[in-house]
C-alpha cells in the first residue's frame, strides 16, 4: 500500500494532532446498491428515451482507440448532433468508452472512473482488443475479456473501427438504452464480489479501496 | 573513427570495431573498464550525448549484451560500446553520475531485465509495471504467451491457424 494511504497522524497548522486514515475518511466503504427500474412503464420509457438522447462520454482514451474520437467530435462526423459529447470528469458522464487495448495499469484506473460515474451508466468496448485480446491475445500485461471486469453493454468490433462504426455503435447503444436493457451498473452492484474477484487477480498491488465513487 | 580506435584500443583493451556505417560504430569493452571510456568518450572526444542504453539477451551464449549509444554533435556520428555480462545475478557500474539520464534507463533495465545498477537513483522502485510478481519479463525465459493464458481469462472461440498448414488442409477439401 502506498505510503498516503497509510493510516498515520498528522499535526495541524495550529499544533494540533489528529489521526488520518485515507481509507477510512476519504472513501466510503458501502458496495454499490441496486436501483432497479421503480416508475411504471410509460415514465421509465420517457426517461430511457431522454438518457438515449444524451449520451455523454468520458473522455478517458485507454489505447489507441481514442485517436478515432477526435474525427467524431469534428465537423466531419460531428457527433454532437445526435447528442453525443465529452465530458471532462467521470460525475458528468454516463458513457465509458474503453476505446482500445486495457493494461492492466489502465484497467486500475479505469475501474476507478467507472465506479465515480453517476447510475445509470454504460460500458461501450471499442475494438478487437476489448473483445479477446485483438493483435495483444499473448500480451503479459493487456486483458484478454473486458466483460470480466466490467459490465459491457455492448462492443463495437474493428482494429480500429472507423468513425462511421462507432456511429453505428452509438445507435446501439441508444437501442439499447431505449428498450430498457441497458442495466450494467446493476448488474455491476448484483455481481459485485464477482467482478472484484476478477479485477484483484489480475491487479496485482490492489491498492485502493473496493468501491471508489 | 578509425583513429580515434587506435588511439584508445591500448588504453582500454578495446574489442574489435565493427564499421556499421560511415557514422555508426560498435566497439566491445570489458565491464571495469566501462565507466572509464565513457567518461574519457564525454569530456575529450566530444561525444556529449548519450542516445540510449540497451539490453540484449543472448541465452544461447548465457549472456547479456548492454549497448550504450553515445554520440558526438560536431561531428554527427555515433558509437556503440558494448559490454557483455554473464546472465545470472548481472550487476553493472552505474553511469548516472556520467549522464543523469541513464539512471531512467538503468531502472527500466532492473524491472524488465532483472539487471542491478546498485547506487543508481530510485533503482529498485517499479518503473512501468505495477505489482509485478514474476521474472522480468524481457527476459527470453519468460513465456508470455503461458503467462497470459494463466493470468488473462479467455473468450473461447478464437482460433489461430499456421497459415501454410491452413492451405493445405483447404486445398485437400479442394476449396483452396
């Protein structure tokens, strides 16, 4: 564990001494809740229509995948226009687009940017390398499965796919999210030791708390 | 660059100079005497600029090559000094008081060739991996390709096929 996160004790500006544990004080410690759909059928449908229509991406680009995202937001793709944009930090976005190849560094970071979004929220895997490994199926450091680790709503396939795919990726993703099928994060908070017990294999020096958000 | 070799063949026991091109050099050099070339090639000889330094690993011969790249501005042109060390427990003269910059080189060295720079700065921190747990990965006896199976899961269904052996069996099912 690294030193920070060590629980220690810290003097004040003022001379006074109080105990700090990061672990403890700066993250909470509850598992992510279920929160099923609750209104009848015509609310949640006008409500998936609305979170189809805006979809906003974190702009976290893990591999070289995110070199596709810049043609989409100019004015050739323009993505914009079917309400798609980027978002700067994870509390903005409902949208993670693991764009590419995931070390197992990146995976660790990632997972801490999934678990900071707002429910709902959707995993969207760009590339082979997402799916099984793409040309990294023998890498000692890029994972083979994303939806191991987290839930995926659906993959958009290609090494790279164009701008024109991921467009069509979108319109998946709002089909999705239009029929009601888009539960990851509940999936996420019902498989939630599954999934941790995934992602600490292969994470070797977990060091942070089990649920950051 | 010929001469400069005669001039320095005797003081530091050089190996043999293989000409690459005519501004592109290697010469091999027994590990002692390292340090002391370096330093000579740095403040006589103009070659101000260390480019990279390098592992290769030669497990046939039970042998790790280092490559240090130096080169000269004025002159634009490079060399190569070469030193070989046995496999096992490898352990080198640091050269960061002679370039700051190689201690990054020597750490990277440490984590993915298992090589020690004792006295070099921050030597024994990670470098890129993270909690890595096996032997150092560029290493020609770590099997990869058996290590991500171990540690990554798998989708089943893909397939991998020797193109030439591919054909063949396509063209006894006469659709090749």
């Amino acid at each position: 564990m690294k030193d920070e996160l060590k629980k220690r004790v810290i003097k004040g500006p003022d001379g006074f001494e109080f105990e700090v544990d990061p672990m403890q004080d700066y993250f909470c410690e509850e598992p992510p809740k279920e929160h099923p759909p609750i209104y009848v059928k015509i609310v949640e449908d006008l409500f998936n229509w609305a979170r189809s229509e805006s979809i906003w991406i974190l702009g976290f680009g893990t591999g070289c995948g995110a070199i596709e995202m810049r043609p989409l937001m100019t004015p050739r793709f323009d993505a914009y226009r079917y309400g798609v944009q980027w978002r700067p930090t994870p509390r903005q976005a409902d949208l993670l687009m693991i764009s590419g190849y995931l070390s197992t560094k990146t995976l660790k970071r990632a997972i801490r940017a999934y678990e900071q979004m707002q429910n709902p929220k959707y995993v969207v895997g760009l590339g082979s390398c997402t799916i099984n490994g793409g040309m990294y199926w023998d890498s000692y450091n890029t994972i083979k499965k994303l939806d191991e680790y987290l839930p995926v709503d659906t993959y958009i396939a290609g090494c790279m796919p164009r701008p024109e795919a991921l467009l069509a990726g979108f319109n998946d993703i709002k089909k999705i999210i239009r029929a009601g099928k888009a539960e990851g994060a509940n999936e996420y908070a019902k498989n939630f030791e599954w999934y941790k017990k995934n992602q600490k294999q292969v994470i070797k020096d977990w060091d942070m708390p089990d649920y950051n958000w | 660059m010929l001469e400069l070799y005669d001039t320095l063949k005797e003081r530091f026991k050089l190996g043999e100079l293989k000409q690459q091109r005519d501004d592109l050099a290697f010469v091999t050099v027994e590990a002692d005497r390292l340090h002391e070339l370096l330093s000579h090639l740095r403040d006589v000889e103009g070659y101000t600029h260390l480019v990279l330094l390098t592992a290769v690993d030669w497990i046939e011969e039970d042998l790790f090559q280092l490559t240090y790249l130096v080169n000269n501005r004025d002159e634009a042109c490079d060399i190569g000094v070469r030193v070989m060390l046995p496999r096992d427990n490898t352990t080198m003269k640091t050269i960061h008081d002679i370039w700051p910059t190689a201690a990054t080189y020597q750490r990277e060295l440490r984590e993915m060739f298992g090589i020690d720079f004792p006295g070099s700065p921050r030597v024994d921190e990670e470098f890129i991996l993270e909690g890595w747990d096996d032997i150092p990965p560029y290493r020609r006896e770590f099997d990869t390709k058996a290590y991500s199976d171990k540690t990554f899961a798998v989708r089943p269904g893909r397939e991998t096929h020797d193109p030439a052996a591919y054909m063949k069996q396509q063209r006894e099912k006469g659709e090749g």
